[in-house]
C-alpha cells in the first residue's frame, strides 16, 4: 500500500514536471491522477495545489470553459467547509479563464472580492496571482495607469516570494499595457525582462503568453513580416487561438497592420512560421528584440 501511495504521489510531481517543459497534455493527464489521490486522504492544501496547476495545464490548452466548470464546485465546497484560502488560490485561475473568454464584468466580480480577502487573511501569494489577472481585466477595460499599479505591485510581490515563473507572465502582462499606450520602448523592455536569454523548455509557457503582444510589437516596429510569422505561431496554441483577449488586444490590431501587404508575402509569412518550434521562435524573438535595442526607454 504505501508503494501505490508513492507511486500516485509521484504522479501529480510528473504532472507538475510536465507542465513546467510546457508539455500541458501530459501535464492535465497526470495531475487528474495527482487530485484523485490528494482527495482521497482528505489532504485540502495538497488537492488544491494540484488543482490549481491543472487549471493551469487546462488555460494553456485553452480549455477555459472546462477550467471554470472544473474549480466552480470545488470553489463552493473549499468555502462551505472553512478551507477558504484554498478557495482564493483557485478563484484567481477562475478568474483567469473568465478573462481569456472575454467575460470582464463576471471575472472582476471574482476578482475583486479574492482580492479582499487575500489582503486582509495576509496571502500574499494569492494576492500576487490575482493582482496579475486583474492587470488583465484593466487593459480589456482600457484602464492602463490602473493595470501598471496592478502589475507592478503583483511583480514586487511574485519576485519576494521567489515564483519566478509567474512573475515573468506579470512581466508579459505589463508588456501589453505598455503596447495599448503605444510606448514600444516600455513595451520593448518588459517582453525583453520576460522572454530567456536562451531556448528553455520550462519557459515556454511565458513565451507563448507573449508572442501575440511580441508579433504586434515587431510590427509597429517596422518588422511586420516578422509580426506575421510570430502571430502565425501563436495561432497553433489553443491558449491564443481560443481567447477573445488576445484576439481584441494583439491580434486584431497586428492584422489591421498587415491589411495591405500583397497576399503571398503574407502567405510565405506564415508558411515559414510552420517550421518554428518554441525553442527556435525564442532565438527568433531575441534577434528581433536585439534588432529593437536602439529604443531608448
């Protein structure tokens, strides 16, 4: 018996270890695993910590519907029985999924109420994931001095707790914020602050939270090809491909860019984006964003 405990234990860490190279469909499958066995010993923080990272394997394959019928119950259930932080861990990933299909007014509904529970139980860490997704919600709201406060107080609390990897999508977030008021040069530095140096597979989630905001960056640079290619990428990940954010905020805008330019130069655009991995796109980026250091700040 304390074998099979080991061995579904180790599960949800795989899932963990997935999810963290980007590997979001074998990361979804073992963390299922993970919560079935957390559930069962009656372990609360431990199912909500599994839950909460296949909600967030769930986001990065764009099954945002499913990530809200997945943690609605659970949600009600966390409260009802007085495990109320965990509750507001997993709000924040509801909240998130709400974003990504576009239902502003449900999510910061949500949001804010998470948000005041988490400053006044101390939990920091919920403040700081929620305090990113609420960036979100104010850039869709056109309320940009609002989502800096936001997210630059969510990265100072992200980086004091060490959860780098979030706090390189806060950076992201701040990215778009800057592109919405049209400064390139902010822009420029926050998506240069996010992306690695170098290829790294445990990144790529952040890389493909930003490659919209970075193809319509490189366009209004004057790179436009570029901008295609790297939208062209982007499409092939549900996470963008399914979220009316990212379409209002990045997409739309990039294609209004693009309108003009002949046909097949567009077509050769996206037909060289179908040889482009992650990994490739990050060397990509970081030529494109060399290219861009000239942009004073």
């Amino acid at each position: 018996m304390p074998l099979v405990c080991c061995g579904l234990a180790f599960l949800g860490t795989l899932g963990f270890v997935c999810f963290q190279m980007g590997k979001f469909d074998k990361a979804e499958a073992f963390l299922r695993e993970g919560i079935r066995f957390k559930q069962a010993l009656g372990d609360l923080a431990g199912a909500a910590d599994a839950l909460f990272n296949l909600a967030m394997a769930m986001l990065w394959l764009g099954e945002f519907e499913e990530v809200d019928r997945l943690l609605a119950p659970t949600i009600a259930s966390f409260t009802k029985t007085g495990a109320a932080n965990e509750a507001t861990r997993l709000q924040a990933l509801q909240v998130m999924a709400q974003t990504l299909l576009g239902r502003y007014t449900e999510a910061l509904e949500i949001a804010e109420a998470g948000l005041y529970y988490a400053r006044t139980s101390g939990l920091e860490r919920e403040m700081g994931i929620l305090l990113w997704v609420l960036g979100y919600l104010s850039i869709a709201a056109v309320e940009y001095d609002k989502a800096e406060k936001q997210l630059l107080e969510s990265t100072r609390i992200l980086q004091s707790l060490g959860l780098l990897d979030i706090l390189a999508s806060a950076q992201v977030a701040r990215g778009y914020a800057a592109l919405d008021l049209n400064d390139l040069g902010l822009a420029y530095h926050h998506f240069s602050e996010a992306i690695p140096r170098r290829p790294d597979t445990q990144s790529n989630g952040v890389v493909i939270l930003a490659l919209p905001g970075i193809a319509l960056l490189m366009a209004r640079s004057g790179n436009v090809t570029l901008g295609i290619e790297l939208d062209a990428l982007a499409a092939h990940y549900p996470l963008i491909a399914n979220s009316r954010f990212f379409e209002e905020d990045a997409r739309l805008p990039l294609a209004a860019l693009f309108a003009d330019m002949p046909d097949e130069e567009i077509a050769q655009a996206r037909a060289r984006a179908e040889k482009l991995d992650l990994e490739t796109a990050i060397l990509v980026i970081l030529d494109g964003l060399r290219d861009m250091a000239f942009i004073s700040i």
